[in-house]
C-alpha cells in the first residue's frame, strides 16, 4: 500500500487533454430558436432582449461565447467589456456555479485587469431563495447573492422576467 506522501508526490496532470478554444460570436440581430428546453430557451431570451433593446441598454456589442466557460459579452457605449452569465433558476447551488464560473475564466483568461464587473442574468429565484420575510422589502436572494456571492469582481445580479430588467433596488 502507498503512503500518504507518495500519493501527494504523484503527478496526476491530464494525459493529452486538449480545451477547445473559446470562440466569440458578435450577434447583430435576434436568435431564431426555440430547442423546448427551459434553460437554453431562456438564455436566447436573453440575448434576444439584450440585441433587442440595444440602444435602451447602451449596448455597442453583443458576444455568445462557444467553449467556454461563461455565455457571452456584452461591450457598452463607452467601451467597457461586460462578460455575463445566464442562470435560468437562481439559488445557492446556481449562485455558487455563477461564481466559480467567473473566477474560473477570469484566472485562464488572465483577464483581470481589464474586468472590473460582470453580470448574471435570471429568471426566477427558487427554493428558500424566493421567499421574503415579512420584516424584509425583497426576496432572500438577492441578499444572499450581495452578501455572500462576491469574492472575485462585483457582480451583478438582473432578473429579465416579461421582456423587463429588474434589479435588487
């Protein structure tokens, strides 16, 4: 039997596995689809709202990201690039996925210096995350997600629910 120490001191780097590159797609008009799965048609909404309401929104760009790790990009009037996620249910589980997702890119990305915020973007909240307390002005979530779901950048949290944006304010 192997000791602890010799476990420790065993390579066990990947053996020929290849990433596929991240590709960014510019969108320039509404996405056509509808797969009849929830969360990927939600994410198209997404993007469908945002080409949409690009002007409202002071959007120059729009990206769809392909092998990678977040859903796209967004790049405002006044040249700031925004990478963003879409969650189609928001909880604990989904909020820590969120999280982890932008650290992971913004580490293999090096990109750091040139990010200073993101986005997620969701439909509803679920489980303990959609209620509200009585004594409380807003749903658990969006406390929890400002109070416990910012280690990387600050990142902020839009629900799009019925072609509108809201916020925790």
């Amino acid at each position: 039997m192997k000791s602890i120490p010799e476990f420790l001191d065993t390579d066990c780097a990947p053996d020929g596995y290849k990433r596929r590159e991240c590709k960014r797609v510019e969108i320039i008009d509404t996405i056509d689809a509808n797969s009849g799965i929830p969360f990927r048609d939600f994410e198209i909404d997404v993007f469908n709202f945002l080409c949409t309401n690009r002007a409202i929104l002071e959007i120059r760009k729009i990206y769809r990201f392909q092998n990678c790790i977040l859903d796209g990009e967004i790049e405002t009037s006044c040249g700031r690039n925004v990478p963003i996620e879409i969650k189609y249910r928001m909880n604990w589980t989904k909020a820590c996925q969120a999280q982890w997702q932008f650290a992971r890119y913004l580490v293999s990305r090096n990109h750091m210096a040139d990010i200073s915020t993101g986005i997620v973007f969701f439909e509803e909240f679920s489980g303990d995350w959609d209620r509200q307390s009585a004594t409380r002005s807003r749903k658990n979530g969006w406390d929890r997600w400002y109070g416990e779901h910012q280690d990387t950048i600050p990142l902020h949290l839009l629900q799009l629910k019925d072609e509108e944006i809201q916020s925790c304010l």
